[in-house]
C-alpha cells in the first residue's frame, strides 16, 4: 500500500508474501436483519433485539501487514520507525525504491523488532524526497534452533503423509524444502506440536486453488514461537479454525486449531513446517517427530 505524507516522502509498507510466511487477515463480518416495517439494516456487530433472522456475511479482507512504517520529525531529521503487529519477533529492512535517501545508517538498513514492538530503523534528512520501502519477515535471525522432537500435529485415528521433504508440487523453495503435509479431513484437530507462544494467526480466508499468484500466501494459518527461535507453522486451516489468540502460550499436545483447504492447495490437508529466519531469508529445517506407534519416517518427494 502507497500511502502519501506532508513530509515530501512517499511511504509503503510491504509484506514478503512468501508461502508460509503469509500475512495477518483481520476478522471482517457484516450483520444484516430487518425491522418490523420491513427495512433492511447493516451493522459490523450483531443486534441486540433483532425482529427477524439475522444474516451473517462474510468479507474477506485484505492481508494486514506484519510490520508498519512510520515517520516522526525531529527538527532536520526524519526518523524512520518499524512497528511489528505480531505477538513474535520480525527482521525488517528499510531500503529506497527509486533514487538515492541519504540517511544514518546508509539504505538498505536492517533491524530486529521485539514483539509488538517499535524501533527505529534510520534516521533520514528531511530534506529527501523519494520511496522508502520497508520488508518484513517474521522471526530473529540470531536464532539458535534446538534438536527437539515434535509431537503429531493432528488428533485422528490414522494419517498418511502426501508431500515430504523436497516435494515437487510445492516444497521445493527454502522455506518450505522441510515441510510436511499431512492428509487430514476438513476439520480435523491440529495440535500443537510444541510448546510455544501463538505470534501469527490468519483464520479468515476461504478460498483454495491452484493459482499460485492468487492463493499463495494467503492460507488461513498459525505460527508458533518456540523458547530457541524456531517457529513452526500449521497450514491451510478452515475458515474460523483458529482456536488460539496471538499472544496465547500453548503447550505440545493442545488443540489449536482445525484443519482446512484454503490456499495453494490440491486438497485437505495440514502443512507443517519448522522454520527460522536466516537473516531476512526464511528457510525451513528437518526435523524428528513421533507419533503413537513410535518414531515418523518422513520420505522426500510427493505421494
């Protein structure tokens, strides 16, 4: 998004949209009923009295960004601000889009911000004119990921793996060459397969296809912070079938959500991924799991 100041720059906050690494959608409904004189009334919450059946619709809306950028004046400088909206750690790079900013330290500049934190990213003359664009990716990159063994993120009878490590459909790029997708019918129990803290959570997207420019990004998913960095990532969930809040700790085991189809998908299924921020790259990692009857055997490639 393209937004203009009275400070001679034009801003833009935008968001890698990245599959797995997709952006927050913010709850969006619109409540219509009619009164007793037969008129039809709009409201975004629901009625306290309301005199006929009350309609539900659903709006989708657009992807809220992980990161905002903001400008304070300071007398002859203009200090550029990075806001996380998540309830985790993100990496943000502030770089010019056209020409040539002055500023301190020298574009692009890199800064790690706390969750739902603030810092400043450079400090810019204000005599500069020009674009500034800032990127965000979730996580610290001075992570240190642990040898940790997961549990199995779904409670059900049996499961079948239909994409493993390196699979041709859709594992085949860094953040998600480590992925897991595990079939699982619309809604179905996702657990949570260790401890952690909710950062992210989308819930709001309905749709699925295979229009990658379309779908990719927008799955309905949570991501999970854990004690050393890492983060896992739980995957093309139902509309609404986020059953846990950003900020929520959670302990392996707990059901945090509901299976779906939405997104870059072929079908039901849950995709499960541990991933840690290599410095403004995403990338996922291998990792052990054990299920009911013991160890998972995790094979590469496509069912």
């Amino acid at each position: 998004m393209m937004t203009s100041r009275p400070l001679s720059l034009v801003l833009a906050a935008l968001v890698l949209v990245l599959a797995g690494s997709a952006p927050i959608a913010e709850a969006a409904k619109v409540y219509r009923w009619t009164d007793r004189n037969g008129v039809s009334h709009y409201g975004d919450r629901m009625p306290d009295a309301p005199q006929s059946q009350v309609k539900v619709i659903r709006v989708v809306p657009e992807p809220t960004a992980m990161a905002r950028l903001r400008l304070q004046n300071v007398g002859a400088r203009n200090l550029a601000w990075a806001e996380n909206t998540l309830a985790g750690p993100i990496e943000v790079r502030l770089r010019a889009s056209r020409g040539s900013i002055s500023s301190d330290p020298a574009l692009p500049a890199r800064a790690t911000v706390a969750a739902r934190g603030s810092v400043v990213v450079a400090s810019i003359d204000a005599s500069q004119s020009g674009e500034l664009w800032l990127d965000a990716l979730p996580g610290d990159p001075s992570a240190r990921p642990l040898d940790v063994d997961y549990r199995l993120p779904l409670r059900q009878a049996g499961f079948r793996i239909d994409q493993g490590y390196g699979g041709g459909f859709s594992h085949k790029d860094a953040e998600n060459r480590y992925a897991v997708d595990f079939a699982a019918p619309i809604g179905t129990p996702v657990l949570a397969a260790r401890d952690g803290v909710v950062m992210q959570v989308a819930s709001d997207f309905d749709k699925a296809g295979l229009k990658l420019e379309k779908y990719g990004g927008r799955a309905n998913l949570i991501r999970i912070l854990h004690e050393d960095g890492s983060m896992a990532l739980y995957a093309h969930l139902k509309p609404e079938g986020a059953l846990v809040r950003m900020g929520q700790r959670v302990r392996a085991g707990q059901q945090i959500g509901l299976s779906g189809n939405t997104g870059f998908t072929t079908g039901p299924h849950l995709h499960f991924a541990v991933q840690v921020n290599r410095g403004m790259r995403l990338e996922s990692l291998p990792f052990k799991m054990s299920g009911p009857g013991g160890p998972l055997r995790i094979s590469s490639g496509t069912r």
